[in-house]
C-alpha cells in the first residue's frame, strides 16, 4: 500500500485531529485505496454524510501529506 492511505495510517497514534481522523479511515472497511487525489476520499467521505469536521480533517491531512 502507498499513497495517502498508507500515510495516513502511519498517524494511527498520533494525538490530535490527524490521529483520530487515522483511527477513522482505519476502522474503515470501505476506505477507498485510490486514486490517490483528495477527491477520492472526499467523496467517499461526502457519500457517508460526513461532517464539516470530518472534511476538514480530510483536508488538513491531505495538506500535511502533499507537502511531506
């Protein structure tokens, strides 16, 4: 696995939005593995009614892996 996902749940125990947002995507069994574009999650996320708060996090996620 590469890309955001595997990223992602690199941060599984981290404390903060970023760890918990982690947690999620990793109990998660419909998790998308990609494309690898913030669209791809941001709509999986949009489909299950996701919060702004959830966005949000998706975001700020998307943000720190892009510049990494």
């Amino acid at each position: 696995m590469s890309g955001f996902t595997a990223w992602l749940l690199r941060h599984v125990a981290d404390e903060g939005a970023i760890g918990e947002f982690a947690r999620a995507a990793a109990a998660d069994p419909d998790w998308p593995q990609g494309p690898d574009r913030l669209q791809t999650f941001a709509h999986h996320l949009e489909s299950g009614g996701a919060t702004r708060a959830t966005l949000q996090n998706l975001t700020d996620a998307w943000i720190r892996y892009a510049s990494r």
